[in-house]
C-alpha cells in the first residue's frame, strides 16, 4: 500500500495500554454483524496496490464501531484517565500540513518524498499546527496511536487535504496506508471492540 504521509522512520512504540484499562468508553458504539462483504473497486478507478482491485469476498467477524470520530474531548479523558502519551508527544515533534503551520519558526524541516508535511516541533494531538495552536474539544482528534501488531495501519476513505495536489487517495472509496509511527493531522479515527 502507498501513503500520502511522512514515516517518523522510528519503530512502533511499546506504550500501550490495554483496552478495558480505561473504564467506561464515552462514545456510543454501533455493533455490526459478522458478514462477507465484496471489498474492491468495481469502477477501475481504484489503486490495485491499495487493495482496491479485483473485487474480491471477505469475510469480517462481527465487532462495535464508534459511531463518531474521536473528538478532542474524547482523547483528552482518555490520556487525563490513563496517563498514556503519544509518539509526537513523546518525541517533542509532529508532521504539520504546510498550510495549517501556526508556528514558521518551529519547523525543524521538510518530509523526505512528501514536501508539504513539515516536522513541527510542538505540534501534538493538542496542538495540531505547531505550539501556539489549540484543538478545538468537539473536533475530531489527529494523533491517533499505532496499532499493537502489523507494519501498517488501514486508512479508508480520504481526508479534508486529500487533493489531487497531493494524493490520489481523495475518494470517499480510497484506501490506503501509513506506518504505525505515522503521526499526522489530517485524519480522525474510531475505536473498534471485537
């Protein structure tokens, strides 16, 4: 799978907290039954290395999606409840879109590859443009953690900078992938209960 974000180049951080250690989960949950569905692309504007083509069956056990993006607010509780840290916080450092950059004199430099992702020291989940910017409670979170297995985590769907500018992954129907050190502020996430 291709990306349209930067790799921190770092490995997969060890700080996990397992996921019944928070207490009760804030955001109302949707249960979807087990099922095969037809995953692919039927239209041939898909990217065969993303998945998209063929179309192919696959079978999905049943699990609870939340049905909001995780919002500020949200993972705000989450680390005041667990204490838990995130990569950029860790690391004193995040990829900012260039056009959301807040703070020029805190650019510690471009992304190899993807030029408009600048390394942004300051920028974090609560300060998505650079030191001096604040994320707003009811908007949804950008720093979401990598995931405990794998080499990639899944993104379905585009983002509000998806443009063909930068990406060609800006359908409703795109998938793609980041590394799980990736830390970027153009996506949102849910959480998934098996």
């Amino acid at each position: 799978m291709s990306r349209c974000t930067p790799s921190s180049g770092r490995s997969a951080s060890a700080d996990r907290v397992p996921a019944r250690a928070t207490g009760d989960h804030g955001i109302d949950q949707i249960p979807v039954p087990g099922q095969t569905y037809a995953m692919g692309d039927a239209h041939g504007d898909g990217v065969r290395a993303d998945g998209e083509q063929p179309v192919h069956d696959v079978r999905v056990p049943a699990f609870r999606i939340d049905a909001t993006s995780v919002t500020v607010a949200d993972f705000r509780s989450f680390i005041e409840a667990t204490g838990f840290r995130t990569d950029a916080e860790r690391y004193g450092w995040s990829a900012v879109f260039h056009l959301a950059l807040t703070d020029p004199d805190h650019v510690a430099g471009r992304m190899h590859g993807t030029p408009w992702w600048l390394g942004v020291e300051g920028a974090d989940w609560a300060h998505p443009g650079g030191p001096s910017d604040t994320a707003v409670d009811d908007h949804p979170v950008d720093d979401p953690r990598e995931p405990a297995t794998g080499s990639a985590k899944v993104i379905r769907g585009g983002s509000h900078l998806c443009h063909d500018s930068y990406c060609n992954r800006y359908r409703n129907a795109a998938r793609s992938a980041d590394t799980p050190d990736s830390s970027t502020g153009n996506t949102g996430f849910r959480t998934v209960a098996a």
